[in-house]
C-alpha cells in the first residue's frame, strides 16, 4: 500500500516513514501543505496521513481540497490538539479515523488498514481469494491453511491484487505500490516478483492479461 | 474607627443631637423676646388703663390699682399650679411722691422712681419690670410692673418642655438610628457574602446593576480586577494548553523513534533511530527551557530588578556558553566591539531578562547558519541606548513573516521544522519588560537581529 505521509516535524515525520515501511508500507513524505497538494495532485495513494498544524496552513485545508475535487483517498489525520471539537471538526470534513500525538506505531498501521479496507468496502482486514487468504495486519499470508512466506514485495503485490479481485493492475499501478519517489526502480521487478508469487501459490492464481496487466483470475 | 456602622452613629447622634440643641437655643431666644414683647405690651396697656380710668373719674384712684390686676387678661401660659397669678403690681403716687394706691400684689415700697416708660428695678431682692405713665390731670403717677423672675420662669418652661421629651427621646432615636444604619449597611453585607462564597476560580463579574449607587465604585473597581486576573488566567490556561499540545509532536517523533529502533533488526536503521532519537531529546529540552524562561519572563512583570549589567561581558558569557551548540553546528562566533565601544556598555535592569535576549537571538543565529558558517556580534554603545547587533548567513526572516515571529509558537512558513517557535517571543518579551525593542535588517550577506536596551 502506498501512503503520504504530511508532517512538519522531521523527527517524526522520519519515524513514521521508517516504522510504516517496516509494516510494509510505501512511503512518500512531504513536510507542507504546497507539497502536499501538489503529491496528491501528481500521484495516486491508498491512503494519506495529515498532520494538521502546518507552517504554511492546516492539514484540513488539503483534506478540504482533496474532498472537494472528489478524491476519496482515505485520511487519517494525525494531530496534537485532540480535544473532541477538534475532532470533530476533522471527521466531518471528510477525514477517513484520527489520532492524536503521540501515538503507537502499530495503531497507525493498523487504522491505516482499516480505512483502506473500508475503503474497499470490506467488514475484515483478511483478504481471501480461493484458497489463499492474506493477513496484512501480520503481513502473513497462507494456502489450504499452511503458512507462506513472503517477500515484501511479494506481499505489497498480492495485496494489491487481492484486494481488487477481477480488477487488471497494469505494471506501473503495481509499481507505485512499490516504490516511494526516492526509491530507483528497477526493471522487471513486477515480472520477477509475479513469477516468484505463482511458484508459491499456483501457475493459474494471478492471470497475466496481455498489454495491460495483472489480475487474480476467476474462479472456474 | 474602622466600622462604618459605628462611624455613621456617631455622625447621626452628634449632628441630630446638634441640630436639636441649635433649636433649642433658638426657640429659646425668639420665645425670650416673644414673652418680653407681650408682657412689655400689657404693662403698658395696664398703666394707661389705670391712667384713664381714674382721668375718668369711673374709679377712684385708690381702688384703680386693684383694677388694673384684675382687669388684666388670665396669663397666657398658665399651668396646672404653675404660679402665674398675681404677676402685675400696680401703684399709684402722687407726683409729690406719697402713694395713692396700691394693688394687693404690689409691695410697699415704689416700685421706680423714673416717670416715664420702662425700667428695671430692684425691690427686697426681687428684680422687677416696671412701666410708668404720669397722669398730669390728676396729678399722679401710675407704675405697673411684674417680676422678672416670672417671665424667666415662663420662658424656661417653655424650653424645659421641649427639651424633656427629647432627652427621653434620645435613646430610642440611638437605637432607631443603630438599627437603621445597619439595615443600609445590608447590602454591603450581601456583597460581601456573594464574594466570600465564591469558588478560585469564578472570576465572574458582580452585578453592578443589583448593588447600591455608593458602593458601585468599588464594585467596578473589583470587576475590572477581575477582569484581569481572569484575563491572566485565560493567558496562562492556553498557554499550557498550547504547551501540551507542542510538546505532543516530539513525543509523538521519540515515541516513534524508538518503536522503530526496538523491533529493527538492521543496525544501520537502529542506529539512525536512536541518533534521532537523542537530538530530539536535545530539541525538547531546549523547547522545555524556553518554555521555563517564557514563564520567568511572564512573572518578571511583578518584580524588576535594577542592576548594572554590561552588555559586551554578557555576550561574551552567553557565546561562551552556547560554545557546545557552536561546535555542533560548526559555526565561528566572532566578537566584534566597535571603536566607539569605549563609552561603557553598561546598562540599568534585569540581568536574567538580558542574558535571555542575548541567548536567544544568538542560539536562533547559530541554529539557523549554514555549516562552517559565520555569526558576528556587534555591541554599540551610543548616547542613551546600547545597541546589539547579531548578523549571521542563514536564509533570515522573511518579510512578511516579520510581523509574526514574535507571536508564540510562530515558526515561519518555511520552518526548518528545529525551533520550538518561542525564541523570539521570549526575546519580544524579555525586551518589552526592559524597555528596548527588535528590528531585522536583511543585507546582501547578513541577516541582522538587532536588540535595543535603553540605558
């Protein structure tokens, strides 16, 4: 899943691209509400973390103007001031769940995977497709029950499959799943880690559709 | 005499107890010459009667003297046993001086021996008022008159009676007036009640509308103090509040910092987080110091002491001291102490509060210099004013930024994300409390702070 982090401090704004990485997330990070709007603006995400006091305005701001041009990436807005009319105020204007600082790493994770769940229209965070299920809380993934083990990469590309079942992701969708801005990308990574994911869990489980890209296929 | 109650008494009795007595010696006096008028007006109506009735012939004159007492009218002021009768004598004497007649009341002895009109005599110890009136046809002389002593009664009783039930009256008009007083002291009890019963913190103006005219005054006075002290603590509230809330983002980034150095397994990562993790502490502290110094300078407004301070030995201490950050930020300090530095630098006021602009403008220059780069101080004394100046490289304060740097928390639209935003808030401060002030200048190379302590 790929996220944006907005947070001015860089302390924190570091740990929490760092922790969400290890959680399996891809991490882009800007420190602004200009570079914010121009990320959201340019890139797709799974989800957006917003701090809201900025130098240069409040994270509501973006969230407003992310609404507003009918973006429904969900937001999850990180903020010092938690009393319940900030809170308020935060969810009715289109934030997806909120936490106030400090907060747990895991927690973030966690609410991260729920919005975007919810997002997907899904009630529980276990993605099953046949007889693979995927647990991205755990970031473990099984087959007729039996444990298989996944490379991160591996993982972020199941998930995303899994995720949209029937949907074609074309190797640039899946890629900006992979990769944050700084992050080269090499070549033939989606091939190599598809053709690794069908070793593991059968040649027929991901369908390659010719010129544009790759879907879960259907049940027969 | 501190208590109004006992105060106001005191006022009432002694004014009430004046006005009275002023009034009794008024009626006294006018009663006095009332009672001299009218009595004065008989004798001489009782003589010429006399005179005329013995011209007359009507009454012989040895029987007219007894006619002029009994024709007399009943006194004016007879009392119950008073002993108002028998107050006209009257005589008659021949102008060769052998008496005539006398009424029964009148002594043996003449009662004067003027002719004509009024005359005070004394007769066996008793002072008399007599008229006299020469009867030319007949020969003789008619003298009427009363005893003084009897017209002093007359008036003292007229005074005794109005003084009398005033002196029984005096002690139940105390008692009213104590009473009294102390109900139109009421709602100054009230007031006092309400405030008493209050809690810390209900700071809630008192209705001024509902209070007596007098004590609005200080009812006003009372809730403009309120006003304040309420403002203040409306001050210091969200100021915590705000406190808190910036003190949450680091500890939300060290909370975090951690939990990625605990379940890493990659030393390089461990290694990041916790570096991160120490300057973090270094930030917060510094953000905790300057929260402290806020507060000392807050509470400064109350006590200001007056000490000499010489600004070029402070800068040098408090470069000194930040000698730790230099070399971290690999910046070089350099003095420099113009030539007219030779009058001294030395300035009247508060030495914590200088040390806290001079430490803070220098920290915010050495924060915010580019690595190996240079911070220049400049102390210049002129005639009434020692001026500090701290020029360092780094980007400076934007223009329109200007206007904001002060306000707390305020850290530039362009933050680096490092400061806490107080620095200079505390430097506005500590400058506003000793009477200088903080202007930048922004040159080609340098970007000036420039701090004002008046001399």
């Amino acid at each position: 899943m790929r996220l944006l982090v907005v947070e001015d401090d860089e302390i924190l704004l570091d740990g929490l691209k760092v922790g969400l990485q290890m959680c399996g997330f891809t991490v882009d990070a800007v420190t602004s509400v200009a570079d914010a709007d121009a990320a959201i603006e340019a890139d797709r995400f799974d989800a957006v973390i917003l701090d809201l006091m900025l130098p240069d305005g409040t994270g509501l701001d973006v969230l407003a103007r992310m609404r507003r041009s009918g973006d429904r990436t969900p937001v999850l807005l990180l903020t010092a001031k938690d009393e319940v009319a900030d809170r308020i105020a935060g969810l009715d204007s289109g934030a997806d769940d909120y936490l106030g600082k400090p907060f747990d790493l895991d927690e973030v994770a966690a609410r991260l995977r729920a919005i975007v769940r919810r997002g997907h229209g899904r009630a529980t965070g276990l993605l099953e497709w046949k007889d693979v299920s995927l647990d991205p809380a755990r970031m473990s993934a099984s087959r007729d029950g039996m444990a298989i083990s996944l490379s991160r990469r591996e993982f972020v590309i199941l998930q995303a499959l899994m995720e949209t079942p029937g949907v074609i992701l074309s190797r640039s969708n899946l890629e900006e799943k992979l990769y944050g801005w700084q992050e080269e990308i090499e070549s033939n990574t989606v091939e190599v880690h598809v053709h690794k994911l069908r070793s593991k869990l059968g040649a027929s489980f991901i369908e390659t559709v010719r010129g544009a890209g790759y879907r879960l296929r259907a049940a027969q | 005499m501190n208590s109004i109650r006992i105060r106001l008494f005191a006022i009432l009795i002694a004014t009430t107890g004046a006005v009275w007595l002023f009034a009794a010696a008024w009626i006294y006096a006018s009663t006095q010459a009332e009672v001299e008028r009218v009595l004065d007006a008989r004798l001489m109506e009782a003589a010429r009667m006399v005179s005329s009735l013995i011209t007359d012939h009507q009454i012989d004159p040895s029987a007219a003297a007894n006619a002029a007492t009994a024709d007399t009218p009943p006194p004016p002021f007879k009392e119950a046993g008073g002993g108002y009768s028998r107050q006209l004598s009257c005589q008659i004497w021949s102008l060769q001086g052998s008496l005539v007649s006398r009424s029964e009341s009148a002594p043996a002895t003449s009662l004067a021996s003027h002719t004509d009109g009024f005359e005070e005599t004394e007769i066996e110890g008793e002072r008399w008022r007599v008229y006299a009136v020469v009867n030319p046809t007949l020969g003789v002389r008619v003298l009427v008159g009363d005893s003084l002593e009897i017209r002093d009664r007359l008036i003292g009783d007229v005074i005794k009676g109005l003084l009398l039930p005033g002196i029984v009256i005096l002690p139940v008009l105390a008692a009213l007036i104590w009473l009294s007083v102390g109900r139109g002291l009421a709602p100054l009890t009230r007031i006092a009640e309400g405030l008493a019963g209050r809690s810390a913190s209900e700071l809630h103006p008192v209705d001024a509308g509902s209070v007596p005219r007098e004590v609005r005054p200080v009812i006003r006075a009372l809730n403009s103090l309120f006003g304040r002290v309420a403002e203040a603590r409306d001050r210091e509230r969200s100021f915590t509040a705000y406190a808190a809330h910036e003190l949450k983002t680091p500890l939300a980034g060290l909370k975090t910092q951690a939990q990625v150095a605990l379940r890493t397994d990659e030393p390089s990562v461990q290694r990041d987080a916790l570096s991160r993790i120490s300057t973090s502490v270094d930030r917060t502290s510094r953000m905790v110091r300057q929260l402290i110094d806020l507060a000392a300078v807050d509470a400064s407004q109350d006590v200001t002491s007056d000490e000499e301070v010489d600004i070029a030995v402070l800068v040098g201490e408090v470069a000194w001291e930040l000698e730790n950050q230099l070399a971290a930020n690999d910046v070089h300090v350099a003095m420099e102490l113009s030539d007219q530095a030779q009058p001294p630098t030395v300035i009247r006021g508060d030495r914590i509060l200088v040390r806290l602009v001079l430490r803070n403008l220098l920290e915010n220059a050495i924060q915010h210099s580019p690595k190996a780069g240079e911070v220049r101080c400049r102390v210049l004394a002129r005639t009434n004013e020692v001026c500090v100046e701290i020029l360092d490289q780094g980007p400076g304060i934007k223009q329109e930024d200007e206007k904001r740097v002060t306000e707390r928390f305020f850290r530039g639209s362009k933050a680096h994300g490092h400061g806490s935003g107080l620095g200079l808030s505390i430097v506005q401060m500590a400058l506003a409390r000793l009477g200088g002030s903080l202007t930048f200048e922004r040159g080609a190379r340098w970007f000036v702070a420039k701090a004002s302590f008046p001399i």
